[in-house]
C-alpha cells in the first residue's frame, strides 16, 4: 500500500514541476515582449505588467522549491511529513500577488499626480506613444495569460495543489490588467487620450483582493480547517460497509499535506462483541480506509446496550430533550453501565451556541429527575466535520 502512495506522490510531484516550468518559460517569454513594447511606446502600464509576469514565474520557481520540499520522507523530527510546506509556499505566492497588485496602484497613483501636475502644455507627451504592432503584442499577451491560468487552476485542481490554484488565480487576474491595458493602448492609438493609469487602480484592487483570498486560504489550511462534507462522507460510508457498525461518529481529518491525512472516528458496536472481534473489524476499516482513500485511520469504540426496557425508556427521553434544543446538532455513545448505575453520552453543539454548559446542565437535571438511581456524565464536544 505505501509503495503504492509513493509512486502517486511522485507523479503529482512530477506533474507539479512540469506545469511550474511550463509557467515560468510563459512569463519569461511575455517579459520580453511586455517590456520591449513598454519601453518602446514610454508606457509605464506595459512595463508594471511585465514586471507582474517576472513575479509570476518567480511564484512559479516557489512552487517547485515548496512542491520538492513538501515530498521529503518524514523523518524523525517530523513524522507527518513535509508536506504542509505547500501551504507556506502558497503564503509566499499571495505575498507576491499582493506586492503587483499594491505596485500597481502606487505607479498608477503616481502617473496620475505627475500628469496633472505636468504644465498642460507639456501633459501629451506623457500619454505613451503605441505603434500597431505593440497593439497585437499586448493582444497575444492576453491570451497566452489566459491560456496559462485555466491551465494552471485546472492542474492544480486535479492534483490538490494550492500553489498551483493560487498561481493560475493569479494568471488570471493577470489576463484581465494586460487587457485593460490594451484597451487603454488602443483607446490612446485611436483617439489619443490616455487612461491606462485609472485602469491600473481598478485593476490593482482586485490584484489585491485576488491576493488576499489566496492568503486567507492558505493561512486557513495551516490553522486546520473543518473537513468537508464529500471528505467526511466518503470516509464515513467506508466505515459504514463493515456490517457490525452501527453508526460512525466524531470524524476529524488531518491534512499534513495535499497527499498525507490521518483521521480518526468513533464506531457504536453491540456491547457483547469480543475483542478479537473488534480487532477484525478496526483491522479491516483501516485497511479500506487505506486502500480506498489513502487516509490513515485510527478508530475509537462505542458500545451499544439499549436492549432492556429501562435503557430504551431512557435513551427516548435523552433524545426529546435534545430535540428542544436546536443548538444540539447531534447525541451519540450513548451507554448504560448497569453494574455501576453509571450513564455515559456526548452532545455536539453548533460552534454559535453561547451557553452549552447551562443547556447540558438541563438535559441532566431533567434526565437526574426521572432516573435518581442513576449517575449521568454527559460529555461536551464539538462538530469537527461537515456531513451535510
């Protein structure tokens, strides 16, 4: 099974660094040809604009460093593995974007100030100077960009790559500044007006908006994040399969890197299973789990005894109380330890509710009431997955 996930993390490696090279010999070749025309027609929005594709393939040299750093074997030090220095990288990426999208700003907030404190007389030969051939440069320009950026999102979708959806997001908002700056060289070619710095603020808030996202995102991933519905539900329907399960609780993933995850969960199983029989099932699950999902599982047990008459009548009202309380998503590990008259049970509550210590304190005074023999120990916990 691991030489299995090891060739898999070498052809997403592989694949990472192909398209990264692809990304930095795209924006190499439109540095050139952005810069020439931005010297040749004196157009400070070109030369910014190549200057933002030299940021790109420098964010595209990042992601090969963090994507070979990320495929160490874990080691002694760190044996989750490297793989969450993908998610540094992606904070590198949207510094990056943030400093060509602040950059844009600052220059065309500047060209703005130098025109209009220029003498009118002397304000046309501000305005840059586009001969025809620049227009259709800056036009191909716009379209290798866009072709970079699909490309680009679409890979890293496919291989759960941040760096590489932050860079394609990148590409992308690219693509629209390279054409708003051939609309503002076109509208200057034809009617010699120049509003290319004006686009440049309006296109440098969403660089920066863009950057922003991309860091939040990233940021979000190191802090660990609430593992997603389809996540979760696979995961539990994997658990389900195994007959003997009666319900799959307290699932929390742990992401340490795109290709490196360790979970673990809660299983309810009938009280008079044995523990060699529930050495062959948690074996078999982990197996699954392994096989079909690459997770690696760790399982907890939760046994079942709701068979007697008393029980029952017990478990009904536990669950009419949790009934009156939306802020209780769910109530599981129910058990009755008659030998010590002793009642276990967990409530989940939404991560909005203010008070869930008084409204556990409730269903226990209620519960404590009809059943003064026994003992309750409810236990609070938290709605780490999402299964809806």
């Amino acid at each position: 099974m691991e030489h299995a996930t090891i060739r898999e993390q070498n052809v997403r490696e592989k694949k990472i660094v192909q398209t990264s090279i692809i990304g930095i010999l795209g924006n190499v070749f439109l540095v050139g040809f952005k810069a020439f025309v931005g010297f040749l027609a004196s157009s400070t929005a070109v030369i910014l604009d190549a200057l933002n594709n030299l940021t790109d393939a420098l964010s595209s040299i990042i992601t090969i460093i963090g994507t070979k750093l990320s495929g160490k074997k874990p080691d002694k030090k760190h044996p989750y593995g490297y793989g969450r220095i993908e998610y540094l990288t992606s904070v590198i990426i949207a510094a990056l974007i943030l400093f060509a999208g602040a950059s844009a700003i600052y220059d065309s907030l500047k060209g703005i100030i130098e025109f209009w404190q220029t003498p009118e007389a002397e304000r046309a030969a501000l305005s840059p100077n586009y001969p025809f051939y620049a227009l259709i440069i800056i036009g191909v320009a716009v379209l290798v960009k866009i072709f970079l950026g699909l490309f680009f999102r679409k890979r890293g979708k496919n291989l759960s790559s941040e760096n590489l959806v932050a860079s394609g997001t990148d590409a992308l908002f690219d693509s629209v500044l390279s054409l708003s700056t051939l609309i503002a060289a076109l509208i200057t070619y034809f009617s010699g007006v120049s509003i290319e710095n004006y686009l440049g603020i309006v296109i440098g808030c969403f660089i920066v908006k863009s950057g922003i996202e991309v860091l939040l995102s990233a940021l979000s991933s190191i802090i660990g994040q609430r593992a997603e519905g389809e996540e979760t539900k696979k995961l539990r329907d994997i658990i389900l399969s195994e007959p003997a399960v009666r319900g799959v609780y307290d699932i929390i993933i742990n992401k340490y890197g795109p290709s490196r995850i360790i979970a673990s969960a809660h299983i309810e199983v009938d009280d008079s299973l044995t523990a060699k029989d529930l050495h062959r099932i948690t074996r078999r699950l982990t197996a699954a789990a392994y096989n079909e999902s690459h997770v690696i599982l760790t399982l907890g047990i939760y046994a079942s005894n709701d068979s007697t008459k008393e029980s029952k009548k017990m478990k009904e009202l536990l669950f009419s109380l949790v009934k009156e309380h939306p802020e209780i998503l769910q109530c599981h590990g129910f058990y009755v330890d008659e030998e010590n008259k002793a009642v276990s049970f967990d409530l989940i509550y939404d991560f909005e509710c203010k008070n869930p210590m008084e409204i556990t304190a409730s269903v226990e005074k209620k519960l404590q009431e009809s059943f003064p023999e026994f003992t309750f120990y409810p236990i609070l916990d938290s709605d780490f997955s999402d299964l809806e």
